[in-house]
C-alpha cells in the first residue's frame, strides 16, 4: 500500500515512511492510496468473528503487501488484548464501551497498534525512534503506556499545564524509563504547533530521527476501524445503523468514515463535540473557521483546529454538500453535558463520562428527528478517568478500577516549558540525546 499527502496526492511513500514521518513533509496528512472494499457477502461472516481475527482481516486488507501475515498476527495479539463490548443503555441506543485498555480510553488502540508497528520498524532501521506526542490528556498516557520499555524508542509527551485531569497526568507523568513529560504552559494548540515546528525545523531533523504519535498518525487510523467493524458485527438489527462520534481532533471520525468506505453499511454519521464546534459549525455553514480552544470538562476534546479535518475533506473530495449528507454536527455546553449524564444515571442507571456524554447526546438529537435509525454512541473513556467531574455531577461515588489506582500513587516528573519554540526546543534536544 502507497500513501499519499492530502496537500500533493502525487507524493506517494510507502507504510515505513508514512509512519515515521507522522506528517508529510508538505503537512498534508497521509492517506491510503486506495482504500480496500471488502465483498458483499464479508460482512454475513463478521458476527462469527472474533474481535482479533476482524482486526487481522482489516490490517491486512491495508498493509498485506508491507508486513506479513506472522508480523501483522503479532501486532494484532499484542495491540488488542482487550474487548470492546457493546451495552444496550435503552431501546435502540448503545454504548460501544472503548476503555477497557490500560489507560481506560479508546486512545489505547491506535497508540497500541502504532507502538507496535514503529517498534518494528526501529529494529528494522538500527537507529533510536524519537517519538513527539501533544496530548490534551489522553493521547499521551495512550501512546507513553504503549511505548514503554520499547527498544529503540523515547518518547516527548507535551501537555498544557494544569488543564489536564490528575489522573490523566499521572498516568504519563510516573512512568520514567524511555518516556519524559514536558509540561507547557498554554494551551493545547501551543503543544500541538510545538511539534509541529519540532518536525520542519533543520537542525533537529538532522540530529534526531523524529516521529509523532499524534491522531495524525495513519498507523492509529487505521486501528481505529476495527471497532466500527466489530460494534457493527454485535448489533442484533444491523439496518440504519448510526454512530455518534464525541470529537476532537477528528480522527476517531474519519477511522469511521474509512470503514463505511470498505463497505461497512453505516447508514449516517454524528459530530458530537463540546463547545468548540468547529466542524459542526463548518457542516451548517460550509465555513471552517479555526479558533482558539476553550476549556471544557470533555478536556480531551478542547481542539480549536481539528487536525483530522484535511483528511474529512480529501475523503469527500472538498464537496460540502456530499459531507453535509453524510455527517451532522452538534454541540453541547458543559451544563448540557452534566444535565445529560444526570439523566442517563436517574433513568438508565448507566454512568456516562464527559466525553461519552457528549456522544449520547448526539445521537438522541439526531434519532429524535430520525427514530427508525438504531445508534450507536462511542463511549471514549471510563468514567473513573474524570472522577472529579464525574462524581460532582451525579453525586455518587464511582469506583476507581485498579489500573487507575496504581497511577495515582506514583510521583510525577515533568520538565517545565514556556510555550515558545526556542524552549521546546533545548528541551527537546536535551531530551532525545
Ligand atoms: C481524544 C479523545 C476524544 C476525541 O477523539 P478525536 O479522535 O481526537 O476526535 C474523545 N474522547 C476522549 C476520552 C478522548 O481521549
């Protein structure tokens, strides 16, 4: 398989470079060159499927070609050793549960499945990986946690200061090893344009071997179908299916997006994001307009400038109405949120997280204007994982899985950072060498 840059569909490079690359060198992010489709009939045999052998037939069907059968069976067996189960919270609407990975977040698969194929590549190449990774909180535990202890590979997360929950902070600020904290003081956006610059400037492309593990990475979109595939297989009536996507950078989106390419009969999708609307707003008035993130309790979704957005665009070749069709966006305010998880707690007994709140409430928008639709709602993370939140808002006690609780007792290390390059990059080059 060939990759091209969304900026130049004529720079093709091949599933190493695009990987250790993260961003092409023109910015554009990388696509596959052809996206496989997978035969009618396929789709009859998923239910009998394990969750492992639906991943392998996916990996395969992109990557065949550069990774054989015995590479790809170990990066699947050593990437998704966990389930995602489908949960019923009423009629027609389900939860598609994607924390049960070590840091109880649906980050766990793509950064599991990318660890695991640029460790390969590292041995493969005989020179140490560096790996960038901005976070708003759970990237950088996803991606540290999976690259821990790897040969050949560091690991640089960057995070905003003090706009993370502790629990997300410990769980990439303890780790020590191959893997350091730099804690910034701005935004997000300051630590995603950080590693951006990291990656065009000169002298550090000479003196170090960089990667990012940011959504950007095509070695995590593609990870990312294999629970569409799956949560689609478990569903006992598979026609007008729905799934609400609560997002951010995107990449959770355009995974979906991809799968329905290969042929899975997704029937339409929903943008759910918190009050940075950025791509709902974009779908109501065909104008993308970029801002400054603002804080929210669903801190993992704080994006301003949806780097996953060029790809949505490449895959609907710039048509606006052509998205419109296939996508609706909403948003939702903090207190819209809270009033939500209260609901879904008093009536269903089901404990949403911020995130996967978001998603609920998008898919109810959306059924209640279109009910013959059956929904699925990505449930992104375990509620445990913003407790504070969680837990003042149904004003309940949630338990703390024990995972979790092994991260909060450990100390944190980070090295402080000011928000311009010049720092980060000192850092960065103290770090790496
Ligand atoms: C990252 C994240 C999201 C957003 O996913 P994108 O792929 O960036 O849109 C949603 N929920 C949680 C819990 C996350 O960590």
């Amino acid at each position: 398989m060939k990759f091209y840059s969304t900026n130049n569909q004529k720079n093709l490079v091949g599933l190493s470079e695009a990987v250790i690359n993260g961003l092409a060198p023109d910015n554009g992010l990388y696509m596959p060159e052809q996206i496989p489709v997978f035969p009618r009939d396929y789709f009859e045999t998923l239910s009998k499927k394990t969750f492992q052998e639906i991943a392998f037939d996916i990996a395969k069907a992109f990557v065949g070609e550069d990774l054989s059968a015995e590479q790809l069976k170990k990066i699947i067996e050593h990437a998704i050793t966990f389930d995602a189960p489908l949960v019923e919270v009423e009629k027609n609407i389900f939860a598609l549960e994607l924390f049960y990975g070590p840091t109880l977040a649906f980050k766990d698969f793509g950064a599991r499945f990318m660890s695991q194929v640029l460790g390969l590549f590292a041995q493969q190449q005989n020179r140490e990986i560096i790996i960038l990774v901005a976070t708003s909180g759970d990237t950088g535990s996803a991606v540290a946690n999976g690259f821990l202890g790897m040969p050949g590979t560091k690991v640089i997360v960057l995070y905003p200061s003090g706009k993370v929950s502790e629990i997300q902070e410990k769980q990439f600020t303890t780790l020590g090893k191959n893997i350091t904290a730099v804690e910034v003081s701005g935004t997000f956006d300051d630590c995603q344009r950080l590693v951006k610059q990291a990656f065009v400037d000169v002298e550090l492309k000479e003196n170090f071997f960089l990667t990012s593990a940011n959504s950007i990475n095509i070695a995590r979109l593609i990870p990312q179908t294999f629970y569409y595939f799956y949560a689609w297989s478990r569903l006992p009536k598979k026609e007008n299916v729905v799934f609400s996507v609560p997002s951010g950078n995107f990449g959770n989106l355009t995974a979906g997006l991809i799968a329905k390419k290969m042929g899975l009969p997704i029937y339409h999708f929903i943008a759910s994001t918190n009050v940075n609307d950025i791509v709902p707003h974009y779908l109501t008035t065909n104008k993308f307009l970029p801002k400054p993130s603002a804080s929210t309790i669903s801190n993992a979704m704080d994006v301003g400038n949806p780097s996953n957005f060029a790809r949505m665009l490449n895959l609907f070749h710039h048509d606006h109405e052509a998205m419109q069709n296939e996508i609706s966006g909403y948003s939702f305010t903090d207190e819209e949120t809270q009033a939500g998880m209260n609901e879904v707690f008093k009536k269903l007994k089901y404990i949403l997280d911020p995130h996967g709140a978001i998603g609920y409430l998008g898919l109810k928008k959306y059924l209640s204007a279109n009910p013959e639709n059956v929904g699925i709602f990505l449930e992104t993370a375990h509620p445990a994982k913003f407790l504070d939140v969680v837990q003042s808002t149904l004003k309940t006690e949630v338990a703390i899985p024990n995972e979790l609780k092994s991260f909060l007792s450990r100390n944190k290390k980070t090295i402080l950072c000011g928000a311009d390059f010049v720092s980060f990059k000192n850092i960065l080059s103290k770090a790496a060498g």
